[in-house]
C-alpha cells in the first residue's frame, strides 16, 4: 500500500536580546536546518512535496502545540502513514512554546511493491479505421438489439400488426374465385335495349361498314361466322364514306348497332376503327358489342392468314346458335371467347381493392420511426455526441445502424408478405417479385428514417418527424394517382420523375399488383417485363442511393453535439480527402513573467494570475493548451410575442489561459460559469463566437468556413480522452464490452507489453489484457463481465473515467469524475489520475473544493465566462484566503464544566493579533485600506464546548510571500529527502495590499511564549492544546464570489 512519509523539524526562535541557542535535536535522522516561523511554509511543504491527494485533513488540523512538563521536544520523526489514514490532528511534534514545528522533508514512498497502471505496462498507439469501426457499431447494435427481445420483438412486428388489418378486409369480403360467371360474348342481332327495337326495325343495321380498298376476304368470313353464331339474320350495309355512316348514326342512334371504317386492308396489313353505339355504354362495355365485333374482325383475319397457310380455320369466336355452351364457370375446354362477369361485387371489396397501396404504406411505417428513434434516443442520452468526441465516423455509424435495421426489416417484409398472401390480397402474382418490392420499400425508407433524424434532438419532436414522413408518403401518392397517373398527358418519364418519392414508387407498384390481380393473372415472371415494377425496383434501389449521399451530406452540414459542422462545399475541398490531415505548426507561447498571456491578455501585470516559471518546464511540454479571447455567445428568441427580438447569452467572455503537459488543471466555477460551454469548446462540439483555441498545435475552427483543414477535430479527437458529467454508457453491454467498442472507435492499438512481452501473444489477446488491466485500474476487473445496468452510480464513474483514459490520450477532460463515489472509491480514483498525468494536460472540473485542491497542480475560477483567477492552491490560498484559524481545545475538568478562560483568552489574541489597517504602504508611505469585506480583527469563528475557533486577519500579499532556494538532496537508501529553506521576500515595488510579512509572523512566537506563561499560571487560561491553520479553498472560492456579486 503507499504510504507518506514526513521528517519534521522542531527549532527555538531566536531573540533580539540573546544569542543563538543550540538546536535540539532528539532523533540523529533530524539533521539541523534554519528556523522558519511562516507557517504558510508549512502548508507549501505539505502541497508541493507530498503528493496531491494522499493527506486528508483540513488545513487548519495540520499543526498541533501542548504544554508538556518537561523542558524538552517530543514529537514523531520520519512516520509512515497510509495514503489518506493521517490521523486528525496528525502527531507533528507535541512541544513546549515558544518551540515551533515545520516541515522540513516530506517524500511520497510506496512501501508495497507498486502496481503500474495500464498505461504504464503497454505500448498503445491510435489508428482509427473505419472497417474496425463498422464492425464495432454493428456488433454493439446487435448485442443491444439481442438483449432488449421485448424491443426487437416490437420493431419486426408493428408492421406485421399493420397488415392485418388488410387481412380482416380480404377475409370478409367474398373470395374471387366465386365472384364471377363467365359467359359467351353476345350475339348483334339478339338485343335488350331500344336498338333495332320493332319501331327502329325497318332502318336497322346491325353491321355498317366503309371501305376504300377491297375486303372481300373479310366478308366473307364474316358471313360464315354470322351464319353460325347468329340466332338472326344479320342485317349489313355498306356506307360509301365513314362520314356518311356517321350522319346515318347521327340521325338514327337506334337505327345502328355496330360501324366499322376499314382504313388499309393490304396484304399483312389491316388498319380498321370499330364505331360503337354510346347510348347503351350504361349497361357496360360488353353491351356496346365492341368486343362482338372485335372478336369476328380478328377472327376472320386470322383464318385469312391460316387459309394462305394451308392450316385448319378456326371456328366462330361465338358459340354455335345449334349447340348450348357448356355450363363450366371456369370456361375451361370452350372453343369460343368468354367474359368474366363480376357479379358478386361489394364494397368491402372495392375499398379493399382501392385502399391496398394506403394500408401497406401506412403498415410501414414503423421502420423509419424506428430509425429516427433509435438515433434521436442517442443524440438525447448523449450516447452520439460522446462517440463522435471519440473519433467515431458519421458514415461508419450511420451504415451500422442500417445494415442492422436492414437485415430486421427483411423478416418484417416476409411476415407481412405472408399474411397479404394468406388473406388472397394477393394471389396470382408471383409472391418472390412481391418480397422484393417490400424489402427494396423498406431499406430506402431506412436511409429516409436516418436523414429525418439529423434536425431533431428530442424524442418527442423526432416522433413528429417520423409522421411527417408517412403523410408525406401517403399524401404524395395520393396526388399523383389522382393527377398525373390518370392524366392523358402523362408519360414514363414524368411518373418515373415521382419515383423519386420512394413512398410514391411503392403505391404505384402496389396499386398496379392489385388491378392485375382482377384479370386473374397477376405479375409473373414471364409478364414482369410489361409491367412497371422493373422501373420501380430500379428507382427504389436510386432512392437508397440519393437518400444515403442525402444523409452523409447533411449530417456533415449540421452534425449535432460532438462534432464540428462542415462548410456547404466541403466535399468539393481538396483537404476533405485526405490531402491536410496533419496539424498545423504554430509556435509554442508560454505564459511567463517576459510573456504573459501572449494570446488575448494584456501584457500588464495581473495580480489574479500567478505567473509560470517557465524554466521549470521543458519545452516540448509547454502549451499544450492555449486559449486566448475565447468568447461563446449563444443566441435565443427573445419574449415579446410575434415580433419579439433575439435575445444573446454571453457564456464565455475573453477568457484566456494556457495549460501545459504533466499538469492538471482544476476548473472551478457555479453553476453557469461557463465551465460546460470551455470543455465543449475544446473538445470540438460547438464553435466559438470569436477567440483562438489551439491544442497540441492544432488549431481549431471557429466557424463552418473558419479553416482550411477541414479534418482539425478529427485530428484532435485522437488524442482526446474524455469523461463526461453524465455517464454515457451502453447499459445492456458489460464493462469489457463497452471498453472494447471504444477502443474500436478510437482506432486503440496495443503494440506490445513494455515489460515481460511475449511474440506468440496476438494483436486481440494483447487488447483484451489492455482492458482488463484498464478495468483493474478503476478496481472493476472483476466487474469485467458484468452488465453495465448492474453497476451502481459510482461503478459507473469509475468506469467513465476508465473509458477517458483508454487509448492512451494527451489531453484528458474530467467533469466531476468523482460524483457518486464513496471515500476509498474517490481515493483510489485521485491515485489513478496522479499516476497518469505524465504526459498528459488533464482538466477536472468539480463541485469538490478538497478535491480541486488536492489534485489540482494549478486552479483557474471561472465566473460568468471571465477568468477570475489562476494559480497554485497556495497561490489563491495567500491572495484571497480570509486569514489564520486559530484553534484552542478547551480543558475538560472531572465534571462537565470547562475551565477554559474565554475573555482573558480573546483579550489575548487580540492583543498581539489586532487589526492589521490601516497600515503604512512601505513604498509611498500612505495608509493600506483592506480589500472587500476581509476581517480588519481579530474575530471568533465558532465557540463550542469542547473548542473555540479565532479567525486572525489575513497576512498575506498580492504576490507570493513565499520563495523557495537551495533545493538539495541527502542521500539516502529509501527515501529521497528534499530540504527546503524558506524566507519571506519583500517585493521592491510594493502595491495595494502588500504588506511585510515581517510585520506579522513575528506575532506568532511571542504570542505562544505569552500563551505557554499564562498557561502554566495558577487558574490558567483552560486550554488543552492549540491548533493553527490557513484558509480553505472553499473559503477561497466564496470570498471570489462575493466580490464578483
């Protein structure tokens, strides 16, 4: 286990009147060193010299003083303590005043064999691949899908549900095979209407006909068909011109049963208009005796042909007047030509009939809505957002999740198939043409589906657009079937043109199967090629491709959260494909006390800033990080009703701060900051109104036309790790699972093992060990297997930060990682993050004030999107911090009753510690007035019964009081031991509010040599042990925000 180790040091002050004393010395590791009676000393010690996060005690507990009755130092040298287990006080030394105690060594030291993490034990680089990433998101799609059946189940069948109803309107309807008669064609001369009628008869002609070339043949072999198949003679004339037999017709409609104009009768080639008579159309076609008519002309021109032939002639394609037809209603084995009569006809048929193409539409429906469901859910729980972050590809999700609902739509199509055939919706039709219309519908209304769910974010507004999209459909066929589709003007290309629709190409299609299925026929094989069905499987194949460039184009246009919208033409840009995938080479800027804030601060000297030492930084490792004048102003309607004014909301105003490598910065603001917008900002999911953000030397676009290298996010993304606010997990996926989709995503390659590296072990065995020793990292190793709804809030965190350090980034955004995990969970989380920011720029964002402080190297406040201040926690702690706390612990007599002296007590802090302004400014010699609202006295913080807490006024300045020299080195076999001289500095130009130190720590010794004589006085002042301690970062935090109020 790691342990803490501290070498303290006790020292006699010296006084003005008296010469040196000799040092005491009781353990012969404690080597002497000068006194240093600042006790902010003590608290840089502690910050500095022992790592972050392992001492968890409030800062005003870190020293303790009581009286012992000898003369001599007593306390605790070079104690081991567990990592966060240092007792409350800590035992720093219990000593007799005026003695005080500092910390003159401090060394972190694991005092277990230490366990490296996963980082540290593999070789792991990037190399995002869109093939590895398709499989990926096509495996998590299925795993999902596979462990949600209720789901599953649902979305292959809610069309099948549809159907039916198409099923209940065929099944009580009457079936086809029963609704017709089939009888001869009638004869011309038997009659039921006015024509030829007993009144009409004498001017009667039931066969009139013109000609200009000879037809001699033809009557002829009408004359022998009349003979057969007429019960009475027919009555024939020849009209010299057709213009003649129509004013005969016109005069007489009753007169006139049947006209034909032979216009060419030659040879091969016979042209002929049959002129029927229209008054009896209301009785239905077959009573015009168009058919009669056409039936013998064709006839007899065939037995023409078959007589020059030598072949046998065919007989009447009417019945014999001698013979009765056969009764068979099926009109197999007859010789003449038949009609089917539909005589069984109903409206529940009708409708049935008419309504298919609607009904299968709608039945459909459910396949986009699942689409925009799916990717709306996403974008809505931050699932999307968070994997584009990572590096995903737009094409590779978006092919994912439609190869899957693809494959689930190819089920649907066959169950509802099915059930159109088990109901005889349709019959005759080949049922395999059937499944492919249906399956080529569905997949282009997949590709539809995904391109509706790019504009909405919200479940319930992407439900609208699933509904736009099914009265788009239906209202679009609708249109054309009532327009174009029955227009005299309409032509393949224009009904091709509406295919586009593919919601149109599907109801003609339908609509077309359906009327062919009233001939009896159907669409087969062998007719397919006359139909319309081969253009409309080709247009709907066109659809899936357009809809798919459609939804590529406009995903790239407005890409949502997590990525950064492209300019309209990018496609058209060389650097889209591949020719300015590199970073871009700008010079390294560090703020330094020559340099500070080169990139949008003033140059000026900014007293809220603390600056860098920027020696103490190697060069690669400066400016990972650069932000300058970054300004985010985010615009809404205004209120005000129908002519209400856009209304702006500044989140980030000029802030501006540098961060470099091995360095984590812990971000601080309330609620509204800005501290959201900063991080998405930096990880590419929104733009900027205006400012500069550069990292690792990319710089990224502040708008869709902002830079030339459209792929600077993706570059960044690579090497970004981040862990969100809210955890963005696959709940139904197990931890390794989860890790091993998002190492797919990020392109996370493991090389080899730095240590111990076996050539036999694969590139996948090298990976899952990767992850599980991730896992092992965030002690959910042997959670590996589990399933992600199991775990608990903090399970979850720990998992979320695993996930932001995978693939080994350089640049690691937290926010709040540690929400909703107990002590030891918190504990072993801040090891994690201490053990892996070398190489790395990691920034924390937490509520948390200890644990800001405690893993925070620098801590920048943001408040209303300005930059408040910047610096080490001891920085703000000296600039900002309210002043000492001075802690007494009452002493308890037998009884219940104190003995503790409280006037004579706070008469004597006030004594020594009164107010410290006015106070004379050394440089100008004018008086300092106090900052703010700072205490001015002396004051009591809390007075219980067990202890009193004063608060004593602030003694420190606006710059750091504190310098450290003379780092040196003992040699040692264990421990590594740094020893620290430390002495105020009085800067040369003193401002507002600096003030010399000397002037006030000197207090402290003649204080506690006061208070030791008191206490050893007869009554004494009641006081068990004494504690001193400096101000809180929270303390820190509240008083910035009550000057920024």
């Amino acid at each position: 286990m790691p342990h803490t180790r501290l070498l303290l040091r006790a020292e006699m002050p010296q006084k003005s009147d008296e010469g040196p004393k000799d040092r005491v010395n009781h353990n012969s590791e404690c080597s002497s060193a000068p006194l240093v009676d600042n006790l902010e000393q003590l608290t840089r010690s502690l910050k500095n010299m022992v790592i972050r996060g392992t001492i968890s005690v409030a800062p005003q507990a870190l020293i303790r003083f009581k009286p012992q009755p000898c003369d001599c130092l007593s306390f605790s040298c070079a104690k081991d303590w567990p990592l966060g287990d240092l007792p409350s006080p800590p035992p720093f030394g219990y000593i007799k005043p005026p003695w005080l105690v500092t910390v003159e060594y401090a060394k972190s030291i694991m005092m277990d064999e230490t366990r490296g993490s996963a980082q540290t034990k593999y070789v792991v680089k990037a190399q995002p691949s869109w093939a590895r990433q398709f499989k990926a998101l096509t495996v998590r799609n299925y795993k999902l899908k596979k462990r949600n059946p209720a789901e599953t189940f649902q979305m292959i069948f809610m069309p099948v549900w549809f159907s039916v109803v198409l099923l209940i309107l065929s099944l009580t309807s009457k079936k086809i095979d029963t609704d017709y008669s089939v009888s001869p064609l009638p004869p011309l001369t038997q009659l039921t209407s006015e024509i030829c009628s007993p009144s009409a008869l004498a001017n009667c002609v039931h066969f009139g006909y013109a000609n200009t070339t000879s037809i001699d043949p033809i009557l002829n072999q009408l004359d022998g068909f009349f003979s057969v198949s007429e019960p009475n003679q027919v009555i024939t004339k020849q009209f010299a011109t057709v213009d003649d037999m129509v004013r005969f017709y016109n005069n007489s409609p009753a007169s006139l049963v049947i006209g034909v104009n032979f216009k060419n009768v030659s040879g091969s080639s016979i042209n002929y208009d049959i002129h029927a008579n229209h008054s009896v159309f209301v009785n239905g076609f077959i009573d015009t005796r168009f058919a009669t008519m056409q039936s013998y002309l064709d006839r007899a021109v065939i037995n023409i042909k078959r007589q020059s032939l030598n072949l046998p002639l065919l007989s009447s394609p009417l019945p014999s007047t001698s013979a009765q037809p056969a009764t068979d209603d099926s009109g197999i084995g007859r010789n003449f030509i038949s009609t089917a009569f539909f005589v069984g006809q109903t409206p529940a048929f009708n409708i049935n009939t008419y309504l298919n193409a609607y009904y299968l539409i709608f039945a459909f429906q459910p396949i986009w809505f699942n689409i925009i469901n799916l990717v709306v859910q996403e974008k809505y729980k931050k699932i999307k957002p968070a994997m584009l972050t990572m590096g995903m590809s737009h094409s590779a999700y978006m092919g994912s999740i439609f190869l899957l609902h693809s494959v689930l739509s190819l089920f649907t199509c066959i169950l509802v198939m099915a059930i159109c055939y088990a109901g005889r919706v349709f019959w005759y039709t080949n049922w395999f043409l059937v499944l492919v219309l249906l399956f080529l519908f569905s997949i282009s209304a997949n590709v539809l589906g995904y391109i509706v769910s790019i504009p909405f974010d919200d479940p319930k507004t992407g439900l609208f657009g699933a509904w736009i999209v099914t009265l788009g459909f239906m209202g679009g066929y609708a249109a054309c079937e009532f327009t174009l589709f029955v227009s005299p003007d309409n032509t393949i290309a224009k009904e091709t043109a509406t295919y586009l629709i593919s919601g149109i190409a599907f109801g003609r299609a339908i609509s077309y199967i359906t009327e062919s299925e009233l001939t009896l026929v159907g669409v087969t094989f062998a007719n397919v090629q006359s139909t319309p069905l081969p253009r409309v499987y080709g247009m709907l194949i066109v659809d899936t491709i357009i809809y798919g460039f459609i939804g590529w184009y406009l995903e790239r246009l407005f890409p949502g959260e997590g990525a950064h919208p492209l300019p309209w033409n990018f496609f058209m840009r060389r650097s889209f494909w591949g020719s300015n995938k590199t970073s871009d080479q700008v010079p390294l800027v560090t703020q330094t006390k020559d340099n500070a804030f080169r990139y949008g601060v003033s140059t000026a000297p900014n007293d809220m800033i603390e600056l860098v030492d920027n020696d103490a930084i190697a060069p690669e490792d400066r400016g990972t990080i650069k932000i300058a004048n970054l300004i985010k102003v985010f615009k809404s309607q205004g209120s005000g009703g129908l002519f209400r004014k856009p209304s702006e909301t500044v989140a980030l105003d000029g802030l501006s701060m540098e961060l470099n490598r091995n360095e984590i910065l812990s971000l601080l603001g309330h609620n509204g900051a800005g501290k959201t917008t900063a991080i998405s900002i930096i990880t590419g999911s929104i733009l900027t109104t205006s400012g500069t953000v550069i990292i690792n030397g990319i710089t990224l676009p502040t708008s869709r036309e902002g830079s030339d290298n459209l792929h600077a996010v993706e570059l960044l993304h690579s090497d970004l790790g981040v862990c969100p606010q809210h955890d963005v997990l696959f709940t139904q996926l197990t931890a390794y699972e989860s890790l091993e989709v998002f190492a797919a995503i990020k392109g996370v390659v493991v090389v080899s093992r730095k240590e111990n590296a076996n050539e036999a072990e694969s590139k996948h065995e090298l990976l899952r060990s990767y992850i599980l020793d991730l896992l092992d990292d965030v002690h959910l190793k042997s959670k590996a297997d589990n399933r992600i709804d199991t775990f608990s809030g903090g399970m979850k965190r720990k998992l979320s930060v695993a996930i932001a350090f995978l693939g080994d980034p350089k640049i690691v955004l937290l926010d709040e990682p540690t929400t909703g995990m107990d002590v030891y969970s918190r504990k072993q989380i801040w090891q994690l993050m201490q053990d892996s920011k070398v190489g790395r720029t990691i920034i924390l964002t937490t509520h948390s004030m200890e644990e800001a402080d405690a893993l925070g190297d620098r801590i920048a406040i943001i408040s209303k999107g300005k930059l408040q201040t910047l610096g080490t926690s001891l920085y703000l702690k000296n600039r900002f911090g309210i002043g000492y706390h001075l802690n007494l612990e009452k002493l308890q007599s037998e009884g219940t009753k104190s003995n503790f002296n409280e006037p004579k007590v706070t008469a004597l802090v006030k004594e020594y510690f009164p107010g410290l302004y006015p106070l004379p400014d050394i440089s100008t010699g004018s008086l300092l007035t106090p900052p703010c609202d700072l205490p001015t006295n002396s004051t009591i913080l809390s007075d219980t019964d067990y202890d009193i807490t004063y608060v004593l006024p602030l003694l420190s300045s606006s710059k750091n009081p504190i310098s450290e020299e003379a780092f040196t080195a003992e040699p040692d076999d264990s421990i590594e031991y740094i020893q620290l001289s430390i002495k105020p500095q009085n800067p040369p130009n003193q401002r507002l509010g600096t003030i010399d130190l000397s002037l006030s720590t000197s207090a402290f010794p003649r204080f506690f040599d006061v208070l030791n004589r008191e206490m050893e006085t007869e009554g004494g002042l009641g006081v068990a042990s004494v504690g001193l301690g400096l101000t809180t970062l929270e303390e820190v935090f509240l008083q910035l925000q009550k000057e920024q109020e």
